[in-house]
C-alpha cells in the first residue's frame, strides 16, 4: 500500500510518522517543493515554535462549518500532542499565557525530532519536488511532478497561501478543485493591521504589553491582551494579530474599523487616581514633562495634539481640573486608531478559508473520492494565534492518519 502526501509542513510530517510508525509494511513517501522540509515551522512562535496551547476552545478555531474543527480536535487534542511529541523527543514548557514550547525554546529542535523519526522509520521524503498535477485514475493516484508517481492513498498537506516566501502558493486548492472540491474564499489572517493616523510613523518601536479592544462600527467585538507594537504603517504584535481576524472581517464589509489600546495595562479607575495624584503634586508643570515616565516619549507630542482637538482648549500646563483629569483619563485607557488596511499573505501567519469541510468526513477524507485526505491549513480552519494552529496540524494528521493505518487489514 502506497501512502503519498504532499508537503512537508509539520501535519505532513506527523502522519508521515503516525503511518508508518503504525504500519511498517507501507510505502510512505512525502513531497516537499523545497530543498528541506518543516520550513515554515521554523518560523512559528518567533522561531521557538509555539505547537499547541494549555487552553483549547471551540472559539480559538474558525470555519464555515462552525463545529468542523472540535469534531476533529477532540479526537486528537492538545493533552494527547504533548504527550505523543514528548515521546518523540520533544520536552515542553508553558508560559503565563498557556503556549507550550519546547524547552529549548527552539523551533528546530521540533523539526530536527521530526525528520530524525522520519529517516528512522524509513519514509521516502523527496524534496525539491513540486506535485503539481494529480489525477484519479481507477483506484490510484497520479501524481506529477519532474517524473510521474502512482499512489493508493493521497493525502494534500501543502498548506494555505500564507507565508509564500516558504512555499505556500495555494497548489493544494487547485489540486482539490481539479478533483471536484469546493473551496471557500481564502485570504490573510494572524496578520499586521494599517492605519491611517498621520502620526504613526512617529509610534514606530514602541511596544506594550497590554489589551486591546475592537470596535467595528462603534460597537466593542473582542478584546485581547498581549504586546502591542506600533509600527510606521500602524499595529502588529500577538494582541492584534488575534484581532486581525475579525478586523479583516470588518473592512471587507466596508465597516469603521477601530482598535482601542490601554496605553497603561491598568484599569480605568486605577489611571484616574494616578493621573489625579500627578496633577495634585505636580500642578502647574509643563504637559510634555508630566507625561514623562508614565508613556513612551513618541506618543506624548500626539497626545496634546488629540486632547487640543477633542476640547478645543490648550494643554500646555497641567492643573488639578476634573475635565483635564478625566479626559487624560479616557485618552490613557482608550487610545484609538482607525483601521484602514492590513498586510497581505507575504505576512501573514495563517490563511482563512480552504477546501470545504462539508466535502470532508469526520476522518478528514474527501466524500467525493475514496482514499482523497485532505490535512492541516488547506482545509477551512484556521486557529487563533498561539499555537492554535500547529494543533489543527497535528489534530487533523492525526486523525487521518489513524484511517489510514487501518487501510488494508
């Protein structure tokens, strides 16, 4: 029996094993366009490869097919991923926030356990290999690339469109398409938001670790906490990017989009009785000098310049005026930036959209042709950041690589 997968991104890898861990008497051969697999990987988590999340909810994960993705998670979930790569060699380590790492706090050392089980248990990886044609042809498949493949078992790992610069170029979508598929709308998500606020230039490199809400037409949507980096296009920085999601919705309906972000990490009423007690010892000096050593310097000139337009009075020194205090107040807990624009695949950390999952089974085979699996981000999921994906990845390499194994008997 001949399993075939094409790309070696971490879910083509894991079921790569899985099968023939399992099932030593199969051919197990994966393809990858590269000239070594798991690039992508490399890159998660600032190159320490966050790979799942303590905290696992229905609502870290997104789809048309809104319950999809916890059918397939709870099969595989993220107690079971740490404790199956742990046997592989990978040791984790979780931070205040619940991602699980490797105790290196290296991406490569999940890749280099990966590639080590691979070239134990004796999977043909062939790389520098682009599958780009695939057709059924009675009961296998053929596969083209520079040479011509057969195969019994098909499995599509190639990924999203996100993160081109490591391959991913949507192949998967056509290779679906061309044997019947559906595929959603797809587009960037995990990705930079821009902004059109004349000063953000300025912002540039100032980074807080705090929360930050979305507004889509006035109205609150979600909030997250985590750092916040301006930047001179407008917002990065894990709290934004797990906000791009929704925002990106937003825009694409021609919505106010907004971000407000607590330039202080503290509770309103907590900034007020701060900002009441400078005002109260520091009466009478200068605006610029009493913001100092509360925000970063970038941001203090802008702040005049807001609270000038919003009061229509000059700041130029402060006092103890409950107006000056409370509008200080409501600048600090919610300074907000319209959303104009986000950055395209070339940044982005994750692709929305795919291969429809009503086409797909429970074990992730396609219902349109038989021993057709379709694994990873070139389905419609897509998870939230924090390692969110790298579960989707080996949740879904899992379970169809555990239908796989029973293939045959």
């Amino acid at each position: 029996m001949i399993t075939s997968i094409i790309g070696g991104g971490p879910s083509g890898m894991f079921l790569a094993i899985l099968v023939k861990e399992a099932r030593p008497d199969f051919k197990v051969r994966l393809f990858e366009r590269n000239n070594r697999v798991g690039k992508k990987l490399l890159g998660t988590g600032n190159g320490r490869c966050n790979y799942t999340n303590i905290d696992l909810r229905k609502e870290n994960f997104h789809s048309e097919n809104d319950s999809f993705p916890m059918e397939i998670i709870n099969k595989f979930n993220n107690i079971d991923a740490i404790e199956k790569l742990k046997q592989y060699g990978i040791y984790p380590t979780v931070d205040d926030r619940g991602r699980v790492y490797p105790l290196s706090l290296q991406g490569s050392s999940v890749l280099d356990f990966l590639r080590y089980k691979m070239e134990k248990l004796g999977v043909e990886v062939i790389l520098n290999e682009k599958i780009d044609k695939v057709i059924k042809s009675k009961e296998e498949f053929i596969l083209t690339g520079s040479q011509t493949y057969k195969s019994d078992i098909l499995v599509v790992a190639t990924g999203g469109m996100a993160m081109p610069q490591s391959g991913s170029d949507g192949i998967g979508y056509r290779i679906g398409r061309e044997l019947g598929h559906k595929i959603i709308e797809f587009g960037p998500t995990i990705v930079q938001l821009e902004s059109d606020f004349r000063r953000i230039k300025e912002f540039k490199g100032v980074r807080i670790d705090t929360s930050a809400r979305l507004y889509i037409d006035g109205q609150i949507q979600d909030e997250k906490t985590g750092d916040v980096l301006f930047t001179d296009y407008g917002l990065s920085g894990p709290a934004i990017l797990d906000l791009s999601r929704k925002a990106i919705e937003g825009l694409k309906k021609s919505k106010k989009v907004e971000i407000s972000i607590n330039l202080l990490a503290l509770e309103k009423e907590e900034i007020y009785d701060m900002i009441l007690y400078r005002a109260q010892n520091l009466e009478g000096i200068e605006f610029e000098k009493f913001f100092n050593g509360i925000i970063n310097k970038k941001i203090i000139q802008s702040f005049k310049e807001i609270l000038l337009f919003k009061s229509k009075e000059k700041y130029d020194i402060i006092t103890c005026n409950e107006k000056i205090i409370q509008e200080i107040t409501n600048l600090l807990y919610d300074f907000r930036l319209k959303i104009t624009g986000y950055k395209g695949f070339g940044n982005a950390q994750s692709t929305t959209g795919g291969i429809d999952t009503t086409e797909v089974d429970f074990n992730l085979e396609s219902k349109l042709v038989n021993n057709l699996f379709f694994i990873g981000e070139v389905l419609d999921v897509d998870g939230d950041c924090g390692g969110y994906n790298l579960q989707w990845a080996w949740s879904s390499g899992y379970v169809a690589g555990n239908t796989i194994i029973n293939r045959g008997r």
